[in-house]
C-alpha cells in the first residue's frame, strides 16, 4: 500500500478521497488555488501545496504544477477525482513517466475509449449493442446523407472527440442534416481540436443508465450493478439512484454483462463506468466510457457495501480484487441529489456566495458529502455543486421518503441552492413511479 498520496482535486471529491486514504493510513498531500484558499478539505490533508491562482486552467489544470507538488510532497501516486485532468491520457502519461501511481486506468485505455467512435468500434467487437449507425466516422455530406437515408431519420451528429453530450447535433431531414454536419464538425474542431464525426439513429427519449466497473491488474473484472442517471438537465445530471427503477432482471443482467465484455476488451483497468441508452422497449445501447469514479459513486457504495475509492487506491497500488462477482449483491435502494448553488428559479444560474448557516441532515440512512460549512464562501470559479444529499433504504418508496425528509432538515442560509427543487422532482408522481427518461426534467419542469 502507498504510503503518500496526493489529490488533484479540490472540494467535495477531494475531502472523499482524503477520508478513504485516512481509513487506509496512507498520508495525504492536497493541493490549491488561490480561490481555494483555507478551504475545509484542506485541513484534513497532511500537507497541501498552492498550485497556482484562481483560473482552473492557471491552476487545477496545470499539469506541470501538479506535478512539481507532487514531487515535492514526495507521494508515490495521485488520485485526480473526477473533471480536471481524470480523463486527461496525456496528464496519466507524465504521471507514468515520472513513476507516480495514476489512480485510475492506463494512458492507452484511456485514449482509447476517449475517442467514441473507437469505443463504439470495441463494443461491437465485444458483441455489446450499439446504436444502428454509421461504420465509422463520416468525412463527407454525402457520405452522411447515405448513411442516414440507410437508419432513417431522426439521426445523431455525434463528435468522436466529444462526450457528456457536447458535440452532438439532431437532424431530422436533408436539409437540417447538411446544415448540423458542417456545423458539428466546426464545433468539434473548435472545442477539441478534432472534427471528426460519427452518425448514430436518434433514440428519442431514452433512460440513462451506467454500470459501475472495477478492474484489477490480474486479469478481474467485476460490475457493481447499475444506476439510473435519466433526472438530468441540459447533460447536467441532478439526481442519480440504484438500482435502475422498474428494470426487469434479465436486462440488468444484459447491461452488467455488457459492460464487463466491453471493459475486458479495452484493457481497461481501475473504476470505470460504462453508460448506455435504454428505449422504451428495453432495448439497451452502449453509449461511452467515463474512464474515471463518478460524482455518483456513493450510490452504488450504498447498495454494494464497498468503498469505490479505497478499491481505487488498493488496485493502483496493484493488489488483486478482493471480491467475485458472486459476492457482489445489490442490496436496498440509494438515490443522490446533488446539492448544487443555482437558483432553479432563474435557469438554475450560479449563485456563489457565503453560506450563512447550515444544517446538516442526518439520521438513519443519511449521507451528506460535501466541504461546505457555515461561513464558507463559494467560489464563482468552478462547478456549483456544494455537496451531495444521498440516502439509502431498504426499499425506492423508503427511501424517497427519507430523501425528502432529509431534504427538508437541510438548510442552508445565504445563498439559493437546488434543494428545493429536488423536493419537486421526488413528489412528482412520474418520479415516484419510476423509470423517467433524459427528457422528464425539461418536460415537466422547464416551461
Ligand atoms: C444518444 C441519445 C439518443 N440517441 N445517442 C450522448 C452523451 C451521453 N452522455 C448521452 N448521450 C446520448 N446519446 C443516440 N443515438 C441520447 C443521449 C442522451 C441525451 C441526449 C440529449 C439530451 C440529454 C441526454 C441525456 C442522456 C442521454
């Protein structure tokens, strides 16, 4: 087991990854910007090192930096969280070559399922289902034209260097095809330096459900079942459960088999989700790779018993995975409501500032992950979310009960958060029935 590790990351994920290093007696470096300046988490670590001002890019993104705390701190590996460079193969590569543990999946792997269409290449080689599409990327209008005139309209534009939704266009004829092709691929150009596009059937109202992955350096694979992502807004996913509402056993089965045939294929190892559309008729297609932990791992900790990031660390560190699948049950039911600074009533826009007073709720079956307290100042710089709400019961009625008795105790004076609206969503009779596709929060929220 490592004896160092340090944090590239900051917040709620980094005080999570602090806590697991803790319970293993391993010591922990934390690094900061400028605007994360005597922030909570910090006091935890061991040690922590300013690795540039406010600006992400100044900062949490700079690898160079990073990589000097690291070497100063004297760790053996880094955990990158998640968003910053946790899905960055070149970040993964300088770790390598500075011989400091990446805590997560190797450089290739990560390249390689960072490219879509390569992934979705893998997946049909791995006999896992793909939306029907085109074989390839798509270099040309025709060439679209064809293809979409092949699978029928509505289609997809999807960029093989995008993902989480960016670089994706709807086409539903000709005419809006030509315009989205060029389109999409300007945008992907300019966001990823890569234009390359592919072009996918559009499943129109899907559900959103992802497999939890662990792999070891021996060979082992294992799923930790499903969660059911579909209460998201604009890509930006709100609430967050498992297991997957309303989901018949032999497609679960499907889904996790899948996953793990997908990730045996890619080499890939550490934790790792793989994300598919559901349609309405169960049919289930893989989608992408997020080759990282995910904001919504403690769902599944809940129903599985295990600590996602402690299995982390111990798979860096090269120790074999201590479970089998058959060991590896579902138990109870766990939703997670991300407790984000937006006013819902104003287009869920940012709302920083100081957090005057909270309350923290608690109680049998409450979990509250997060680095703010009264007093704390959140910053306008970085994402919004300030922590996350996560229940677990023995049943889904149970627990959004619970949830929404939880929700009710939080309070937090001084700034709006989504809180409330999350008490909308978990009363709304589509919600408590189960099984809400991508498009339920915009549908019936959003007007
Ligand atoms: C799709 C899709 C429907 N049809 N692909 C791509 C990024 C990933 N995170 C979700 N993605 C989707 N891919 C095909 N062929 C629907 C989604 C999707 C989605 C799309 C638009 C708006 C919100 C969405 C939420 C989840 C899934």
């Amino acid at each position: 087991m490592y004896k160092r590790i340090l944090i590239a990351n900051r917040g709620e994920i980094a005080l999570r990854v602090i806590r697991a290093c803790r319970e293993l007696g391993v010591e922990t470096v934390a690094i900061f910007s400028e605007g994360d300046r005597g922030s909570a988490y910090l006091e935890l670590a061991d040690e922590a090192y300013c690795v540039g001002p406010t600006k992400s890019a100044l900062s949490y993104l700079k690898t160079d930096q990073i990589i000097a705390a690291a070497e100063v701190g004297n760790v053996e590996a880094i955990h990158p969280g998640y968003g910053f460079l946790s899905e960055n193969a070149h970040f993964n590569e300088v770790c390598r070559s500075c011989n400091i543990d990446f805590i997560g999946p190797q450089p290739e792997a990560m390249e390689l399922l960072g490219d879509k269409n390569h992934a979705r290449e893998l997946a049909r080689s791995a006999k896992v289902p793909v939306v029907p599409g085109s074989d390839g990327l798509i270099d040309t209008e025709e060439e679209a034209l064809r293809v979409a005139h092949e699978i029928g309209f509505p289609v997809l534009i999807k960029a093989t260097a995008g993902g989480g939704g960016k670089g994706m266009r709807v086409a539903s004829n000709d005419l809006a095809l030509k315009n989205a092709f060029s389109q999409a691929r300007n945008e992907a150009e300019a966001a990823f330096g890569n234009p390359s596009v592919y072009l996918e059937k559009y499943i129109e109202r899907p559900r959103h459900i992802e497999v939890q992955i662990l792999a070891d350096h021996h060979g082992n694979v294992v799923h930790l079942w499903e969660r059911d992502c579909s209460t998201q807004r604009r890509h930006q996913k709100l609430i967050e459960e498992s297991p997957a509402p309303n989901l018949p056993d032999k497609v679960r089965s499907s889904i996790c088999d899948a996953a793990v045939r997908l990730i045996k294929k890619a080499n890939y190892t550490n934790a790792g989700t793989v994300e598919f559309i559901l349609d309405k008729d169960y049919n289930f297609y893989f989608i992408e790779v997020n080759a990282r932990i995910q904001v919504e791992h403690p769902v599944t900790e809940q129903v599985t018993g295990l600590d996602l990031i402690k299995a982390q660390i111990r798979i860096a560190s090269g120790e074999p995975l201590w479970v089998r699948q058959k060991d590896i049950k579902l138990n109870g039911c766990s939703i997670e409501c991300r407790i984000n600074a937006e006013d819902p009533d104003r287009d869920f826009q940012p709302c920083p500032g100081k957090i005057e007073s909270m309350f923290m709720p608690g109680g049998p079956g409450v979990r509250f992950d997060s680095h703010a307290h009264a007093g704390y100042i959140v910053p306008p710089y970085y994402d919004s979310m300030i922590g996350k709400l996560i229940v677990f019961k023995p049943t889904r009625q149970e627990a959004i009960a619970c949830m929404l008795r939880a929700l009710d105790e939080l309070q937090i004076k001084g700034i709006k958060t989504t809180a409330e609206f999350h008490k909308r969503v978990l009363s709304h009779s589509e919600f408590v029935q189960g099984a809400v596709d991508t498009h339920f929060v915009e549908r019936t929220f959003m007007d």
